[in-house]
C-alpha cells in the first residue's frame, strides 16, 4: 500500500490525468466543428427516371382507342411511329 500514496505515483497520476483531460478538450473541439454536409449528386439517368416517375399512370382507355387505331386498315403505322420516337427524345432532351 505505500507504492500507491509515493510521491512518484503521484506524479504519475497527475500526468495521466492531464492527458486525460487534454484529449477530453480535443474530443470536445472536434463534435463541435461545423462538418461539411452530405451531398447527392445524379445521373442523367436518374433524373431521366425521375421525370419518368412524374408522369401520370397508364391511362387503360388511352391505350384502347391507340390499339384500334393501330389495327385499323388505314393508319400509317410508320409516320406515327415516328412522330411518336421524336416527341419522346425530345421530351428527354435528346
């Protein structure tokens, strides 16, 4: 028992105790730093998804009158096809 109370243990304890204290100061000065904050950046086919997603949802009649029209004798198939592909690359900027 008398190690424990020795004027060099003492000492010991003390530098101890200030390293302690000192990491306890750096600890605290490092939570306290304002971060950077997270960033998201997208890809063109992401954002492409995206204005997919904002589109509105199938429309079953719109697809029915479009069907009968296709199945109709006199419906230029090709032309519409077309008008179709370009209004659609336009609208995703192509």
């Amino acid at each position: 028992m008398s190690e424990i109370y020795s004027a060099g243990n003492a000492d010991r304890a003390q530098r101890i105790e200030r390293v302690r204290g000192s990491k306890r100061v750096q600890r605290a000065q490092t939570q306290s730093l304002p971060r950077e904050s997270d960033r998201v950046e997208l890809s063109q086919e992401a954002r492409a998804l995206g204005t997919l997603k904002g589109m509105p949802a199938v429309r079953e009649e719109r697809v029915a009158a479009v069907k009968a029209k296709i199945n109709d004798v006199n419906y230029d198939v090709d032309s519409n096809f077309r008008n179709a592909m370009q209004k659609l690359l336009e609208d995703f900027g192509a």
